[in-house]
C-alpha cells in the first residue's frame, strides 16, 4: 500500500484506500506513514510502549573504564 503526504491546507496523508490524516503537521504524517507501513508488513500493534533493556554489559563497562556514577 503505497501511502503519500500531501501538502493540502497542512498535511495529508492517503493510501489507495483512502484518506488517513488530514490537516496534520509534516513530522505527523510522516510517522503514519511509517505506521502504515509497517502493519503492510507485518507488524502488529500490541498498544504497550516499547521497554527499554537494562543496562548491559557493555554499558557497564564503559562506565567502569571511564569513571562514570550514577
């Protein structure tokens, strides 16, 4: 589904199926489209925020190497 953004009165955003978002900022409509793209290709939207993984190893190590607290 090739989603575009349109400049009209603000931005819009359509697909073949129709009109998405109208009158909505560029940095918003991007982001749909993304969105968009991504449930094209799979994605499913579980509606949980993304978690950030603790702090590895690798993050630890550097903290040593170069002093750093917290």
């Amino acid at each position: 589904m090739p989603a575009e953004v349109k400049k009209v009165n603000g931005y819009q955003v359509s697909t073949p199926g129709g009109i998405k978002a109208k009158s909505t900022t560029k940095k918003k409509a991007e982001a749909q489209v993304r969105l968009l793209q991504g449930v094209e290709h799979g994605w499913k939207p579980t509606g949980k925020k993304r978690h950030s993984a603790e702090e590895g190893s690798f993050l630890e190590s550097r903290k040593k190497k170069f002093g750093v607290s917290q």
